[in-house]
C-alpha cells in the first residue's frame, strides 16, 4: 500500500520517501521513539486495509520496538497506553460516524 509493505513472514517495508509525523502528543522525538513511531505509523497505514485485530498488533508492535531501541520500561509503557487509547477512541468514532449504534 504506497510505501509500505508486510510480506507473510511479517517482515514490514518502508521505502525510502514515507512521510510521518513523529510521536503525537506531549512526546520526546528521541531515536528510540522515532524508530518507534515510523514503524507504528506504517502499520497503522496497514491497518486500515487489514482491520483492527491488525492495529491492535501494530501498537504492541510499538511498544516492543521502544524497549529494543532503549526506552525505559516506565515510558514504553505509557507510550503504549496512550497509542492503545488512540486506537479505541478511532475505532469508535469509525464506528459512531457509521451509524451503527
């Protein structure tokens, strides 16, 4: 899907040129969250094609590349909390703007 791809293996793509916003929110762009938040971003894009189970994943996803790029446990877990919130509040404004209540 444009610049990004996940092949069968879950090996996730991001070519050269992908535009991202860095962390939202009251965030330090600092490496390990940079890494972190492009990649985020990225199956979030996925995500949209792929269904929530999917999105779910991605933010788990976020929270793991945090702790492997040397965020403390204390922020990769906040960061995963509010990413994990974000998700829902989308989820049920998608489903609100949809009509299905």
């Amino acid at each position: 899907i444009g610049r990004v791809s996940i092949n069968q293996d879950g090996m996730l793509t991001i070519q050269r040129g992908f535009i991202w916003d860095g962390a939202s929110g009251p965030a330090f762009d600092d490496p390990a969250m940079l890494v972190a938040s492009l990649a985020h971003d990225a199956l979030c894009i996925l995500s949209s094609h792929l269904g929530f189970r999917f999105r779910r994943a991605g933010d788990g996803f976020f929270r793991d590349v945090l702790l492997s790029n040397g965020a403390p446990r204390f922020r990769a877990w906040y960061s995963y909390l509010a990413v994990t919130a974000y998700t829902y509040k989308a989820r049920f404004n998608a489903w609100r703007l949809r009509g299905s209540y």
